[in-house]
C-alpha cells in the first residue's frame, strides 16, 4: 500500500513538471493554439511562431507550413522560433529546479 502512494506522489510530482515548463512558455506567448496531433503553435507578440511538438521539445517547421489546429482551422506557420521556444522551455525547466 505504502509503495502504491509512494509511486502516485512521485508520478504526480513528474506529471506537475511538464506542465510548469509549458506554462512558462504560455506566460511568453501572446497565445497559444492546440493542434489535432496533439503539438501546440505559440503565437508571440511581434506575430512569429514556435511549435512545441506532442512530446514538449521546440520542433522545427518550415515557415509556410499549413498547420490543422484542434477545432479544424486551418493556417500558415509565421517564421520558425524554434530556438526562442526552446529556451523558453528549458527556463522553466530550470525555475522548477530552484
């Protein structure tokens, strides 16, 4: 019984991780969009976007890509901030660690 909590708090704490990095990110963003395959498109204030792929790492994509968000709009990728979500994404990594 004991070893079953222990592995829901430890789960739970992995679980609390991945959010806090994609809620860093989200603050940065001026919005973010689902997409049907599970990534998510942020959208930043000078209009240029990042894509965080289904497993949360900063994914390169083509600028000019069209791209299916969840509710099936369709749009184009505007630039590739490949490097400025990731280094969005790994502060938060590093705020969690503090």
């Amino acid at each position: 019984m004991g070893n079953r909590v222990l592995m829901a708090v430890v789960l739970s704490a992995v679980a609390m991780g991945a959010f806090a990095d994609e809620w860093h990110a989200q603050q940065a963003a001026e919005k973010t969009i689902p997409l049907q395959d599970g990534s998510i498109v942020y959208v930043f204030k000078d209009g240029k976007m990042g894509l965080e792929s289904k497993y949360g790492r900063a994914t390169y994509t083509e600028p000019g890509t069209t791209l299916k968000a969840q509710d099936g709009t369709e749009f184009t990728m505007v630039g590739n901030e490949v490097g400025r979500l990731d280094t969005l994404l790994k502060e938060g990594t590093q705020d969690r660690r503090r």
